[in-house]
C-alpha cells in the first residue's frame, strides 16, 4: 500500500552543516538530524533498500576520518571493521580519499563508511536495493558499491565532469551524465563498462527516467533546456526552453508532468509532457535540488541562497509550507515513516 504524505519522511543532506535533516512533508516538523556527514551533498535511497547512502563532497585523511567517527565505547579493530578499505585500490592511483556513508534508513544510525576515489558530487541506489553508484566529477569516473558485502566492488570511467547517477527499471544498468562532455553514459554495472555514450546538449547534469524507462528527461543546465531522449536510439525528440540557468527535476508521481527548478530566474517549471506545454510560478531565491513527494500532489524544493527548502504543489505550483534547514539543502531523498 503506498504510503500517504503524513506517513512519509524526507531526509535533506544540509552541506556545509555536515548534517542530514529529516522532515515531515506534510507539516514541516523536525524529526531529527542525522549528524557527522561532512560536506554531505548526495544522498539515495530505495523502496527496497534498508540504507540511505550519503556521499561526501570533500576529500578526507583517512586516519583523521576514522578517529572523527569512532564511538568512545567501541574498540579501534570493532571501528576499522565497519570503515570499508578495499583490499587493493580501486579507481585512480592519484586520487584523494571520500567517503560514502551507509546509514539505517529507520534509525539514521551509520553502518558503514567506504572509501571511495575523490569527492562525491550525486548518488544512486538500484531498484533492487543492492547496488549504489556515485558520481566522481573531479576524477571522471563512478564507483559501483556492493550494498549486501558494504564493499566497493568496481570504478568505471564514463566521461569529463559527471555529475548525476539515475536508474531505470533495470537494476542492472545505471544512466550518468557528463558535464564537461555533453553526454549521458549508459552503464553496465555488471561488466563494469560503458556500453555506450548518448549525447544530450552540452551541460548534462540532473536526469530523470520515464516510468517505462523509454525515454531520459536531461537538464542541459547552462543553457536552460531540458533534452528529451529516446534511450534506446539515443534520438533526441524534444527540447524544453526554460530559459536561465537550470538545475533539479523530477517527475510528477503519475508521470505525466516534469518539475524543473529554474534557478537563475526564480522560479518552478511544470512542463505538460502530453502537449509540451509550460507553466510557471515564482520561486526565490534561487531554487535547487527537486524532488516529488509521493501521495502528496507535491515536490520539495531547497535553496541555494537561503537555508531553507519549499513544499510546492505540483498542480498549482503554489507553496503549501516553507522549512527552515542549516546549510544548503541538497539531493533529497523521501521514504516511508516506520
């Protein structure tokens, strides 16, 4: 049964705080933070995942990252036992140090923190709950993460500057797009290898798939367009001009309308995905990340200039109730209360 938006929490990775706040969407109370995640910026979750995966927009000295993390009351063979250090090193010789941080999605509690290959901008979690893939801008690549062994299992180079991970129906493949190229790479997570490169304006960073996974909604973020493809030609079949820079999107939960966060002029976008057509409404100061709420007829949109995010109707595009936060809100994840 799917849950109502009373039964509902949102976790908003809060940045520069270091923190995670969870939220009800429907009347904006606190419920919580979850805390010592530095420079948290991308955060995933699944329906059928039991973890959040928080990723750190920072490099860290691992010998100062694990004394930061260890519990008083925990030994340091218990601590180093659940800090993942791949046996031998994955990914680029040269690149510093992040970490992803496997958290209870019940409790908030960390499981796990894994190394990983340089900051982490976004992250993903596969449909089936078992794998998590982190985009790594700065080094041009993605690491794939195990979450039945909490392990780090393989990198994959995909292409200059990727920015945004998003899944389909399969569990087996995972979309990112590259910035710094103008591409969106499809990946195989299995063989660990870019099958093939689709290419999608010139600044691809947030992605959103269909419903029937035909098709990936691209924002081309400098140029204010969101690019229509169709996946399994790569043919380009729409282009959307917002105008202004552009940044979070997200689908209606029928599917039927796509919610765009137009941050350089101020505004929400519902672009009718039937008739192509556009609407507005104003929304500042300079809105960010974007995600739907399910059950709720609504989305939640942080800021990036102001420590607060915005619940929106997705119809009418009128604010329902504005949240205060520390930090800047980032990739939010929404889940069900227990």
């Amino acid at each position: 049964m799917m849950a109502t938006a009373g039964e509902l929490r949102v976790f908003i990775p809060e940045g520069s705080a270091d923190t995670v706040r969870v939220v009800d969407p429907q009347t904006g109370k606190d419920l919580g933070r979850i805390e010592g995640i530095l420079a948290v910026h991308g955060l995933a979750g699944s329906p059928n995942s039991k973890y959040l995966v928080a990723g750190s927009y920072a490099e860290v000295d691992r010998d100062a990252a694990m004394a930061a993390v260890k519990p008083a009351d925990v030994s340091g063979d218990e601590h180093a036992a659940h800090h993942a250090k791949p046996a031998e090193r994955i990914g680029p010789q040269d690149a510093g140090i992040s970490l992803l941080s496997v958290l209870d999605a019940e409790t908030g509690t960390l499981v796990r923190r894994i190394e990983v290959p340089g900051v982490v901008h976004h992250v993903a979690i596969s449909p089936d709950g078992r794998t998590a893939v982190a985009t790594h801008p700065a080094n041009d690549g993605v690491s794939i993460v195990d979450l039945t062994s909490l392990e780090l299992v393989a990198w994959v180079p995909t292409g200059v500057m990727p920015n945004y991970a998003v899944f389909g129906t399969d569990p087996g493949v995972v979309y990112v797009s590259n910035a710094g190229n103008g591409t969106i790479s499809e990946v195989d997570l299995d063989r660990a290898i870019v099958r093939r490169n689709l290419l999608a304006g010139d600044e691809p960073e947030h992605l959103v798939i269909s419903p029937d996974s035909k098709r990936v909604l691209v924002a081309d973020a400098g140029n204010g367009t969101v690019i229509e493809l169709e996946i399994s030609s790569g043919q380009e079949l729409r282009r959307f001009e917002i105008g202004g820079e552009i940044h979070g999107l997200d689908l209606s939960e029928d599917g039927a309308r796509l919610l765009v966060a137009a941050k350089e002029s101020d505004r929400i976008v519902a672009i009718d995905l039937g008739t192509g057509g556009l609407e507005s409404a104003s929304l500042a100061p300079v809105p960010y990340h974007l995600t739907t709420i399910p059950g709720a007829d609504s989305v939640i949109v942080s800021s990036r200039d102001e420590p607060k995010v915005w619940v929106v109707d997705a119809t009418s595009l009128s604010v329902l109730r504005e949240i205060r936060i520390e930090g800047e809100g980032h990739q939010m994840v929404v889940r069900p209360a227990s």
